[in-house]
C-alpha cells in the first residue's frame, strides 16, 4: 500500500469522526471541524501528489492541426496530423494511424533546430492506441517560425522504458537537455517523419 493511499485513509477516518463526533455531539464543534478540515486537507493532498488525480498545474489547451485523409488500408504507422509543413500551435495533438495487428509502443520525438531528441508524452508515456488510431499530446518550446522534426517510432518494451525513465527524470530534475542521436535506444525503429514551423513564440511556455 503507497504511502499517499495510507495518508487518504487517515483523511477520510478523520473527517468521518468528525461529522460523527459533531452529530453525535461527542465533541466541541470547533475541535470537530478542526479535525474534518484536516482529513479533507489530508485527502486532497494525497491524491494530488499520487496518479490517483491527474491534473496539470497550468492551463493548457490542446490545438489540432489539419489532417490527411486516408482511405486505403494502412500498411505502416504514419502521421495523420499535423500535416508535413504545417504551423503548429506551442501544445497540439500528435494523431496517426496504426496496421492491423501492431502491437509495438509508438512514440513521437521531436527534434528542434539543437538537434536534440525529445520524447513526448502524457501520463500514460506512450502514445494511447485504439482501433488502429493513435494520438499523443505534443508541446514545442521553441521561437516563432522553429522547424521542428516530428518524428515517430515504434519500440520495443525495452527501448518503451528507457524513454519514460528518462523523461521521469527529466521532471524530477525540471531540466529537459534533450538526448543526442547516440543516446536513442537500439529498439526504436523511426517509422515516419514530417517537418513542423511554429506558429508562434513557445519558448518558455512549459
């Protein structure tokens, strides 16, 4: 059991025996409430440090970019949006198709003009698959009129965690250096990739 679970509990016994105690008038209301607003308090500050709530501590709005329209059947992972030379918005949604059967990770990379790699994701690290769509939340930090290689490869379970380790500990450290061509794990396969401007200034935004 995590410890943020235990602290939950502890917060919701204390704000139980709270409104028990008040009903009840087994104890003061002031010594109650003081008790019930340490339970909520307790209760809220575990769930926002765990994965049990997940929640941003800035806005952030989403933006999608135009989009391919593709009716053969798909033989390879591809990029569906953005298109190849679009202006992109500072946060967009990375969206693409997937083949039958493919059970590979799919990340997206983005390389700037520092030609550094920068694997993107959300809480769930990889890109979310589902009936051969896949889609991934992708923010830029770049100056108004950057390129940007949006790249996208497929992994292997191996290759699937070193990518997430090392943006973990890019948060724990709040310092994002990007990896070098040399640093990408051997089981990431490139399988598409497209050109991006930004649209606007991004630097500094996230």
């Amino acid at each position: 059991m995590s410890i943020e679970l235990i602290i939950i509990l502890i917060g919701a016994v204390l704000v139980g025996i709270s409104l028990t105690g008040i009903i009840k008038k087994v104890m003061s209301t002031k010594f109650g409430i003081t008790i019930g607003v340490l339970g909520v308090v307790m209760v809220f500050y575990a769930a926002y440090s765990s994965d049990m709530v997940m929640y941003n501590t800035q806005f952030e709005q989403v933006a999608t970019g135009n989009k391919l329209m593709i009716s053969e059947p798909v033989q390879k992972v591809k990029i569906i949006s953005p298109v190849a030379q679009d202006s992109v918005k500072c946060r967009i949604l990375s969206m693409g198709l997937y083949p039958e059967g493919h059970t590979k990770d799919i990340w997206v990379v983005l390389r700037p003009q520092d030609d550094r790699y920068y694997p993107q994701s959300d809480h769930t690290n990889t890109s979310f698959k589902r009936d051969g769509e896949w889609q991934v939340v992708t923010r830029f930090g770049g100056d108004l009129g950057e390129s940007y290689d949006l790249i996208v490869y497929e992994t292997t379970p191996e290759a699937s965690e070193y990518f997430s380790s090392t943006i973990e500990t890019w948060k724990e450290n709040e310092d994002y250096p990007g990896l070098k061509l040399a640093e990408l794990p051997e089981g990431a396969t490139e399988v598409d990739r497209i050109v991006v401007y930004l649209s606007k200034n991004c630097r500094g935004v996230f």
